[in-house]
C-alpha cells in the first residue's frame, strides 16, 4: 500500500540500504559495467549525497533505487522493504522539472495523488486533495500560480512545483538527479536553502547525486565519493558543518578541509581507472 | 492527517524566493496579479499578430483588384468584385452545366475530405502508435511509408478505377491514402519524443503503467500529433482536384474544372476560394484543439 511505514516510526524519512549492488548494460554484444559492489546504509532522515564525474554510475545507481531499473546483483530496501519497481513512496526529482506541460501547478501537484487513487492506493476525497494541495502551493511559495501552466514559470519556479509535486505523494524518500544543475547560479543557491528548509520541516530522506563539490559538501549530512573502475562507491565522508546551513559556510574552515579531502579522493579514483 | 498541516505555521514561512519571483511575492501585492498581467500581455500581443496578418491578406486583395483592373479582361483575370459578385450568385443559383449550385459542390467536396482525413487519421495513428511501441513493425513499414510518401495522387486515378470503379469510394480512398503516411510520420515522431523520464516521472508518482501510457504517454503525444493532423488536412484539400477526376459530377474540383472548360474565370476563382474558406476553418477547428492540447501554443 501506498501509505510509508514511516508513517508510524520515529522520523518521516525511512532507511535504504544499499548492498553490494551491481549493473551491467549489454548493448550489441558490449558489455559495460555501469556499477559494481556499492554499498551504502542512509539512516532515516539522513541526506546523503553521490558525488562523482559523469559516468561513475551515481545516476545508474539512483535509478536503481527508484526501481525505475532492476539491479543485476545485490539488493536495495527503503524502509526495510525491497524495491521491486517505482513507487510513490520513493519520490523522483529530474535535472529539468518534467512538469506535464499540459497541466497547471495545481493539477500537476494532484496528479500523484489522483493516479494513486485511480490505482486504489488511497481514497482521499477531492476536496481533501485541493486542501492539500493549496497547502503545498503555499509551502513553496507558489500560492498565486495554482492556475499558471509549467511555461509561464520561471525556472526556480518550476523546480519548486515539481518538489511539491513530489511532496504530495508524502514520500519517504526523495531521490534527485542533479535536480538545479541547469539552473543559474544565484537561483541555485536560492534552491539549495529552499531544499535545505523543505527537508529541515519534513525530514524526509534524502539522496542527492551532484558533480559539484561545494554542492555536496553544502547539502550532505554524508558525502559519498563515487567513481573508480569499475564504477562504485568509494569513501564516505561525514560532513561536520553544523544546521541550518546557508552559502556563507562556504567559506569556513570546516568546509574548505572537507572540500580538500574530497578533491584528493576524486583525484585517486581518477588515477586509478 | 497530512505531513505538513500538523507543522507550526511560524515554520512554514519561507525564504525571500529569487529574482523575478520576488518581484511576483512582493510584500501586500496580490501573486495573482502578476500571473494575470503576464497572460493579459501575451493576448495584446497575439492581437496585435492577428492584426498583421490580416493586413498582409488585405494587401493581396488590393493588389488582385489594381492589376485586374489594370488589365480589364474578366477571363484572364476578373476583378475582386466580379468574383464576388459571381461567388454569391452561384452559391444559391445553378450553374448551367451541372445544374447544382455551389453550396451543394462545397458540402460534397467537404465530405469526401471529412471521411478520407478521418480514415486516414486514424489508419495513420494507429499505425504510428505501433512503429513507436514495436522496433519490427518500425523496420518493416518504414521502408513502405518512403515509397509511398513522395507519390503524387494522380498517378493512382486509373488504378482506383479499376480496382474501385467510379463511385465515392475511390475518392475518399485517394484522399486517405495521402493523409496515412504524414499521420504515421508525426504520430511517431511525437510518441518518440515523450522523454523516457516523463514516463518514469509519472511512475515514481503512483502512476500505473496503463495510467502512465494513457495519461502522460499518449497525452503528451497529443500535440504533435495535432500538428500532424493540420498538416495532412492541408494535404487532403490539395488531392480534392486530383480526387475529383475520378470520374466525378459533382464538387469544388469537378466544379473548377467545368468553370475552366467554359472560361468561367469568376467562377474558377470561386471554386478556389470556396476550397480556402473550407481549409482555413477546418484548419482552425485543429488549432482549436492544439491549443487546448497544449497551452504553451497560447500566445
């Protein structure tokens, strides 16, 4: 069923384990190992971020936990269920927002909830869902755009109604494939303490991939260095930055010894493949 | 219960939101009132591009009367007001070759375009829809829809004739089997260009794949596949004359012809603009619902 086990426990967000996962794609007799023995244990709440060049397998490995993509070894669990395939509970967040350009903000926030209950998951009513909804839109700053479509959005905008979008579906875990890389770089930041407030209320897990350092480093309560040959996830690093976090800390101490120590780590994996 | 209504309220305050945002979230300003001032913008300016473009269609009909007026020989080329005048009369009288006057000439034509497109359409969808979902059935019909594309109807007349005599049939045959392959052409095109993280999207949003397929798949396809749709009507229009050969006693290509024949010219250019009016409201019955397919198109 749709409603998180979480629901009852401690925290909203739920655990993943991540074992010894492995994937390899075929395509005309050539095989290509995308990921290999990654392991990884996110505690509940947590927000971890996959750190690498492209081809390290961070997105490979992101959609595995999404089960958007089965792994040939190993095994994945969100709230101590395996996954077998996508699920609402495990929330989705893209480089560009994939809104559905043919629905407006608010329907496309209630188009989770509406596919859940036309699949029986739930039975929340219409009304309860458009309280819901306007709540959402309130929540992330979009109160008088519930009518505007996804073009007459600027580009904070729109990645804001895709987290809401998210959000509606009341996940326990939140997967996001360099969700602001296309952004420029004052709105990304603007992003990042909008994300960092967001999961600072509702404590949702959190799983981040990026191949920007400072990124990382800002966002993660973990760093988890990926990349190597084959690809897997290398050392993690604990980020001791307190909360809240905000673009200032950048220039810290403990910031620019983490960044160093990340920048040798990427510089190893890289001599070594 | 949801997550968030149980919060504080003090907690769901958010951070100033950037740029052009803040501009919309002003501090005691109504968000609505930009939303609205936005779109109220883009109609003034699709207005003022209406108002262009029937500027450009008034300065054709200025230039069509000064050079028939210039050259005063109503066969070679009548003047608009002759033309009209000859439109109007013929649109309820008879004319004397055939005996029906022009509205009944206009309704025949408009059928065999209507029953040709929709067979076509939906031929065409059909089987675009399945080279987009299966790689054989792509391979095997490819190569079929490049031999037939570039063909020019006529050449099929006297096949249609033996196989399917003189009747309707032939007619609305021809007509479809110009709309089959531009359907099939943008029905795939439009199916492959759905992002593959769209379909995921709606996945990891509890949507069932049948749901995903119809809702955001196909959905998504929509208006790609309009766009085909107006393209392949503009393309019926042009194969009514050639349709119209077969053997025919009535309709706007039959009717151009005949004109023709007699050195009819007001009337021959009664027959066109008849086909024009006909194509242009159709033309925007499509537009009509690409823009309520897609409402990135309303500007």
């Amino acid at each position: 069923m749709a409603a998180p086990a979480n629901r009852t426990g401690a925290g909203p967000g739920a655990a993943v384990v991540i074992d010894s996962v492995g994937k390899t794609f075929r395509r005309g007799g050539r095989r290509t190992v995308a990921l290999a023995g990654a392991s990884l244990r996110v505690r509940a709440g947590e927000l971890v971020c996959l750190l690498g060049p492209s081809g390290c397998g961070k997105s490979t490995l992101l959609r595995i936990i999404a089960g958007a993509l089965p792994a040939d070894e190993g095994t994945v669990t969100v709230g101590g269920r395996p996954v077998s395939g996508p699920s609402p509970d495990r929330g989705m967040l893209f480089q560009t927002p994939m809104l559905f350009p043919w629905l407006s903000t608010r329907n496309n926030i209630m188009f989770g909830p509406k596919a859940q209950r036309a699949a029986r998951l739930h039975e929340r009513d219409d009304p309860e869902l458009d309280t819901e909804t306007a709540a959402l839109l309130d929540r992330v700053g979009l109160a008088g755009f519930g009518d505007a479509f996804p073009h007459e959005l600027s580009g904070g905008m729109k990645h804001r109604a895709a987290f809401a979008r998210a959000l509606a579906s009341r996940p326990s875990l939140l997967l996001m494939d360099e969700p602001f890389g296309a952004l420029d770089a004052i709105t990304r930041e603007r992003m990042h303490e909008f994300l960092l407030d967001i999961w600072d209320q509702h404590r949702t897990t959190i799983i981040f991939v990026t191949h920007d350092i400072e990124e990382a480093i800002l966002l993660g309560d973990r760093v988890a260095v990926m990349g190597g040959s084959p690809p897997g996830i290398g050392e993690i690093i604990d980020i001791p930055l307190g909360r809240p976090r905000d673009a200032l800390d950048v220039d810290t101490e403990l910031f620019l010894n983490a960044r160093r120590r990340i920048r040798a780590l990427l510089q190893q994996t890289q001599l070594r493949s | 219960m949801s997550l968030w209504s149980t919060l504080p309220p003090d907690e769901q305050v958010l951070a100033e939101p950037a740029g052009d945002e803040a501009r919309a979230l002003a501090a005691d300003q109504d968000e609505r009132a930009d939303l609205a001032a936005y779109r109220r913008a883009r109609r003034r300016a699709r207005t003022r591009r209406l108002g262009t473009g029937a500027l450009g269609l008034a300065v054709l009909v200025v230039l069509w009367q000064l050079v028939a007026m210039l050259i005063s020989d109503p066969v070679f080329l009548p003047s608009v007001s002759q033309t009209v005048a000859s439109f109007a009369h013929y649109f309820v009288h008879p004319y004397p070759s055939q005996g029906k006057p022009l509205w009944y000439d206009a309704l025949t034509s408009l059928r065999r375009v209507l029953i040709g497109f929709a067979l076509g359409a939906v031929i065409g969808v059909a089987l675009g829809a399945a080279m987009s979902a299966s790689r054989i059935v792509r391979h095997a019909v490819d190569p079929v829809i490049e031999v037939l594309r570039p063909l020019p109807p006529l050449a099929f007349i006297p096949l249609f004739i033996i196989w399917l005599g003189i009747g309707e049939m032939p007619k609305e045959v021809l007509i479809m089997l110009g709309v089959i392959p531009v359907m099939a052409v943008t029905t795939v095109a439009a199916l492959d260009e759905v992002p593959d993280d769209l379909r995921l999207c709606a996945r990891t949003l509890g949507a069932s794949p049948r749901y995903t397929m119809l809702r955001v798949q196909i959905r998504s396809a929509l208006p790609g596949i309009l766009t085909g749709m107006r393209i392949s009507m503009a393309g019926a229009w042009t194969s009514i004359v050639a349709a119209e050969l077969i053997a025919a006693t009535s309709g706007l290509g039959y009717l151009i012809m005949q004109a023709g024949d007699y050195l009819n010219t007001a009337l021959v250019f009664s027959g066109i603009i008849s086909i024009a009016i006909l194509g242009l409201g159709l033309d925007a019955c499509l537009r009509g619902l690409l823009l309520l397919a897609d409402p990135s198109r309303r500007r």
